[in-house]
C-alpha cells in the first residue's frame, strides 16, 4: 500500500491547467479523477491502474477541457474492459 501512495504523489503533472465549462482555466486535480474511481470500485489495484493511464495521457497537455478528461476516463476504462465502470462513470458525470 505503501508504494502505491509513494508514485500517486509523483506521478501528477504539475503544470496542468483544465478549462471548465465556463472557459475558466483552474489547475488540475488529480484527486477529483482518484474520487471518481474510488467510488466506482473499491479495488485499490484497479484504481492506481486507471488513474495512472488516465494521468499519463493527459501529462501530454499544457490545458485540457474537462469533457476531454470525461472521454479520457471513459475511453481508458473501456479499453481496459471494466465497460460497466465506464457507463457508471458517465452516468455519474451526467447526473
């Protein structure tokens, strides 16, 4: 467990901006991204992998809209076959 807390802090980019839907620019919060799998599953091991790919995808932008982060989510759970987590995710997001 340990080592899992260790690369969560490491693993974030840092110079991240997101734009909401409003055009704000705010910085990134990968604890919002952790939450949403969190509540999703309670499998510590599936929650450290997606977020992972989730975050490794979006280091590549300087500012990322939020329904980019949405698809980023989606698509990543989906490619990884937990499709229910997917359509729970977009039903969460959408409520």
């Amino acid at each position: 467990m340990d080592v899992l807390r260790r690369s969560q802090t490491t693993m974030y980019p840092g110079g991240l901006t997101v734009e909401n839907l409003a055009g704000e620019h705010v910085p990134f919060n990968p604890r919002q991204i952790h939450a949403a799998l969190t509540a999703l599953t309670n499998d510590p091991t599936v929650v450290h992998r997606v977020e992972s790919l989730i975050v490794a995808q979006l280091a590549g932008f300087d500012v990322v809209a939020t329904g980019t982060i949405e698809a980023t989510v989606v698509d990543t759970l989906e490619q990884l076959g937990y499709t229910n987590m997917a359509r729970s995710y977009r039903k969460q997001q959408h409520a």
